[in-house]
C-alpha cells in the first residue's frame, strides 16, 4: 500500500477520533452550564457579581473551545492539502 494513502487514511482517522472527542466535550460543558444555571436561579444566596463572573468565565470558556477548534481544523487542512499536492 501506498505510503501517502496510509497517511491520508491516519489524518482522516484523527480528524474524525478529534472532531467526535470535542463534541462530546461541547455537549458536556452545555449541559453542565444548564445545571449550573437552574442552580442559580434558585439560589437567594449566591451574589450578583458573582453570577456575572461565572457567566463571563463561560463565555471566555465557550470562546476558547472555538478558538481551539477553528485553528485545529485549520491545521488538519493544512496537512490534507500539503498531501493532495503530493502526487
């Protein structure tokens, strides 16, 4: 078998190992922000400054998962490309 087929397949391999990994990852953390939201919905003790905190700590969160999959999926076509140019 062909080296650049074997190289081809383990990319393919990884991208999809990766891409179902960090959805599941982004389905944990959404369903952990909607317990942790009813949680303060229903908590008189918990200040204000500090739902906002967390709501801002989310947000960085959510932001940064985004962050790091456009540059993750930028790279794996980077490497896609560099093997569809080497014929």
């Amino acid at each position: 078998m062909d080296p650049k087929q074997i190289a081809k397949q383990m990319i393919v391999f990884n991208k999809t190992a990766f891409d179902n990994n960090f959805r599941g990852m982004q389905a944990l953390q959404e369903q952990t922000e909607r317990l942790v939201s009813k949680f303060w919905e229903k908590s008189p003790m918990f200040p204000e400054e500090g739902k906002k905190a967390i709501t801002d700590w989310m947000a960085a969160y959510k932001k940064g998962c985004e962050d790091f999959k456009s540059v993750v999926d930028e790279n794996f076509q980077k490497v896609e490309d560099f093997f569809k140019e080497t014929k």
